[in-house]
C-alpha cells in the first residue's frame, strides 16, 4: 500500500517531519490525486525550511471547490511562510482566512490551530510600543 494521508498526519502529529519527507519522496506516494497528502507535506514544508515547495503544494489547494477544512489548513501555510519572512500583516490575513475556512467546516482541531497560529503571530509577531 503506497503512502496515504493517514499515515501523513500520523507522522505529522507525532512530529516526525523527516521521515514523512522521506516517504513523501518515496516512488510509493502519489499526491497527485489526494488533497489530503498534500496539504499534510505543504505544512510539512513550510515548517521545516523549505517555504518556498510548501506554498508550491499548498496553492492547489485553494480552489473554491476544495473543502473548507482543507482551504484552512492551506491558508496557515500560506501565514507561517509570510511569518518567517516577516511579512506580519500578511500572516495576519491567512490565519483570519485559515480561521473563517475552520469554521465554515465545522472542524473543531482545525479551528483551534488556525486560532493558535493567529495567537502566536499578535504575540511574537508584532514589536511592542515601548
């Protein structure tokens, strides 16, 4: 059985980043076909130093016929890799949108991490008046 989005989000909740790259780069997995996959190795992607390939597999994703939950996923790559360029206002933006895509879907975790990815970015990503 080639490798499949089950497998992906288990490797990625238990933040095993490498080896789901490697067996992402496996002859065995097909993304091509399975939105799930591939929004799994866009994170991925976008949180292990390789931005630009995350916003590569993540910008397929945003078609309107795509799920919400999968369109709010995709909407926090595209604020993680705007955070670490320091593009802040524009991370802001994607996490709303990751937010409103979660709640369109009704996926409670999916709410709370695009939530938690708005939280951490008012917190860290923004300079203090002194």
């Amino acid at each position: 059985m080639g490798f499949n989005h089950v497998e992906a989000n288990h490797l990625f909740r238990s933040g095993d980043f490498q080896l789901l790259l490697v067996k992402a780069k496996s002859p065995s997995a097909n993304f091509s076909d399975d939105l799930h996959c591939r929004i799994v190795l866009a994170h991925t992607l976008a949180l292990t130093g390789e931005p630009q390939d995350g916003l590569e597999f993540a910008t397929i994703i945003t078609s309107p016929s795509t799920p919400s939950a999968l369109r709010s996923r995709a909407e926090v790559v595209f604020g993680i890799v705007d955070q670490a360029r320091g593009n802040v206002e524009s991370a802001q933006k994607h996490f709303q949108s990751a937010i409103r895509f979660a709640s369109e879907s009704e996926d409670a975790a999916q709410i709370a991490w695009a939530h938690l990815f708005l939280v951490r970015l008012l917190v860290e990503g923004h300079p203090t008046d002194a």
